[in-house]
C-alpha cells in the first residue's frame, strides 16, 4: 500500500512538473509585444500580403469592360484639376488621405464587386489599397499603371517620362545573403488587442502622404549603402541584375515571421523595388503598418532597366500598356 501511495505521489508531482513546462512553453510562445500581435492578427486573418491575393492588380480591359457595371466602382486620387482634365466615366474623385474615412462613412463598400482606386502610375492607388486590404476590405484593387494605362495624354509626364535605362550597366550579379534575423520595430499605440492597434496604425498610415515613402533611382544608386535594399522579385529576375547590396525577398512569401521578415532592420531605411513599384507600394504599406522605416523606389526597375524589361517581357512600360480608351473631360 505504501508503494502504491509513493507511486501516486511521485506521478503527481511528475504530472505538476509537466504541466508547468507546457504552461511556460505556452506562455513563451504567445506574442508579448504590440508588433508581434500585429503581426499574428493579420497572418490569422488573411495574411494578405504573404499570401497570392497580393498584388491585388486589375487591368484597365476589365474596367472599361464594366464602366455601366454598378457593382464596379473606381474611385479617382488624382488631384481635383486633373480629374476635370480628363478621368474614367462614372469615377469618383476623392484625395487619398481620405478613403478610409469615404469606405466608413460614405459607402457599403460590400455592396461592390470590385472597387478599383486609380492613381496617375498605379502606385499611390497600390499602397492604399494595400492598406485597406490589410484593414478587411477584399475587394479593392488598383488600376495597373494608373491612368497611364488609360490614355496616351495622361502617360506622357508619368510612365513615358520615367522609364529610363541609365544605371542597366551599373548593375550587380552576385546575390547577396538575407543577413541574420534581429529586432523588431516597437509599436507604441497603447492597445491591447490586435484589431485595436492596427486600427491605430492603418488611420496613422493615411495621415502621411504617400510622396513621403518615395525615393527615386539615381539617390539610391548613388549611395546604395544608405538604404536596405529589398528586392521584391523572382530569382531569375534578381540573378539578371540588381542594384548593389540588394536582397532578394520572394514575392507573397518571405515577409512572415516563420521566413524572413526579421531579418529586415528595425534601424536602417528600407528601399522596396519590384519592376513596376506596385508590388513594391503594397510591402511598403504593410511594413510602414508594421513600424518600419520604409520606402518605394519610385517606378521600380522601369526608372533604371526599362528597355531590359521590355525586351524580356518583365512588366516594362512601353507604349503597347496605353489603351486609350475614352476620358470624360
């Protein structure tokens, strides 16, 4: 009887032992900062930017196919003299910092299909909608190219002006290693629950206009060891060509926590460049929600490699993505 007692009383204090571990383990594992909440709320919902709804691009054919399509809405963030000057039948023109507040207070926006936000190049219209993608709204997209897919007119100071070859013989072969993951921004909203804080960070995010997160190609090349450059292209692209010290980081993957996103630096600005700076506007929106310091390299490898992109059909501007199709003036 007393051995069977001992037995009893050692697996109790086995069992108490073990429980404990797991409870600790649990603890370990559950996020302890605003950042790490963050970044769980949005991976458990959607985890729209690691996932292949991102980029959320739609091309202008659709568009023009569904201008008398109600369910089809596009709204113009433009400013109020262009918009006059020339915009898509039936848009809506409003100012960029605006359209969370337009999506609360103004519209059902479930009651569309698709609501399209068009810019002059596409990638203001692509951080916004990244923002709003990342606060719920799954039917918002951007209008690949901006209106410089739309009408030639409109091009002409945008894509046409900025597609240029100048740095293509300065670019670097060598890959360069995704260096060893480190600290993370700290976030300082105050809330405690996940949808509080991004809440906080997405209205913060609309407050900044977007012509603050650009950096343009000849900055950057210039001094390269200024930036943390990100790459946000497939490996065949990347291998071609990129500007020195660039990382690679595999488009709708490697910005999770469970692949590479600590391994970008928490205390240096961080430079995106996919091909045509859409892609890149929607990382740098959701980094930007995230704490980190970043920015878009303007027009993206069309602003420094145009004329490789074009003749190997890598999303390079040319006068075949003008439509022209109709504006109302």
């Amino acid at each position: 009887m007393k051995k069977l007692t001992s037995y009893l009383v050692l697996l109790f204090i086995a069992a108490t032992i073990f429980s404990s571990f797991k409870n600790t383990e649990k603890q370990t594992n559950e996020p302890s900062s605003e950042f790490e909440l963050l970044v769980q709320y949005l991976e458990e919902n959607g985890n729209f930017i690691n996932s292949t709804s991102a980029p959320a691009i739609i091309q202008p054919e659709e568009i023009k196919k569904n201008l008398k399509n109600k369910k089809y809405l596009v709204l113009d963030i433009r400013s109020e003299s262009w918009f006059e000057y020339a915009h898509i039948q039936n848009a809506v023109n409003i100012e960029g910092s605006e359209i969370l507040n337009y999506f609360e207070t103004e519209i059902d926006p479930s009651k569309f299909e698709k609501i399209t936000i068009v810019c002059y190049s596409g990638q203001s219209a692509a951080y916004y909608t990244s923002l709003l993608r990342l606060y719920g709204y799954d039917n918002v997209y951007n209008l690949k190219w901006g209106m410089s897919s739309w009408n030639e007119e409109l091009a002409e100071n945008i894509w046409i002006k900025n597609s240029k070859s100048d740095y293509v013989n300065d670019l670097e072969t060598t890959a360069n290693p995704l260096p060893e993951k480190g600290a993370f921004p700290v976030l300082e909203t105050g809330k405690t629950e996940a949808k509080d804080i991004l809440k906080e960070r997405v209205k913060l995010a609309f407050e900044k206009p977007y012509k603050e997160f650009i950096v343009k190609a000849d900055s950057v090349f210039q001094s390269p060891s200024d930036f943390y450059i990100v790459n946000y292209v497939d490996e065949e692209k990347y291998n071609f060509g990129h500007i020195k010290g660039a990382v690679r980081y595999e488009p709708s993957s490697s910005l999770a926590p469970t692949t590479d996103l600590y391994t970008l630096p928490a205390d240096k600005n961080i430079v995106v460049n996919c091909t045509t700076g859409q892609s890149a506007a929607y990382v740098v929106a959701y980094l930007n929600v995230l704490g980190y310091n970043v920015s878009n390299l303007a027009y993206g490898s069309n602003s420094y490699m145009n004329s490789v992109l074009t003749e190997k059909g890598w999303d390079g501007f040319s006068t075949d993505e003008i439509k022209n199709y109709p504006v109302i003036e």
